[in-house]
C-alpha cells in the first residue's frame, strides 16, 4: 500500500478505483475526495483539514503530477 493510501486509511476514507473512466476516490466522514486521472485534477465536496491536504499531496506526489 502507497503512503498516501495509509494516511487516507488512518483518516477514515475508503478507497474505490474505477478504472473504465480514471477515477480514483476516497469517501469518508462526509468528505468526497476524486482524482481525475486523465486530466490530472482532483474534487473535493467538502471543506478538509490538514491530515486530509497532507494525504492529497503525498497522493499528487505518489502520481508524479508535480
């Protein structure tokens, strides 16, 4: 498992992946996380703390988008 995969898990996310359109999310705590694959963006349906910005960037990170 990826770091950010571990952080996200200590958070509380669940991790999904739907491959047939390049969306990896991570749902929990009323939160709603999606990385856009294929056009290297992300979503967030929710205001997000520290821990959870952390994870994201160690996520961009891990996906070499920077």
């Amino acid at each position: 498992m990826k770091k950010a995969d571990e952080m996200f898990k200590e958070l509380g996310y669940l991790k999904t992946e739907n491959k047939d359109i390049s969306i990896i999310t991570y749902s929990g705590n009323e939160t709603l996380i999606q990385f856009f694959l294929n056009t290297k963006s992300i979503e967030i349906a929710s205001i997000i703390n520290m821990q959870e910005l952390q994870a994201i960037n160690e996520k961009v990170k891990e996906m070499q988008w920077i």
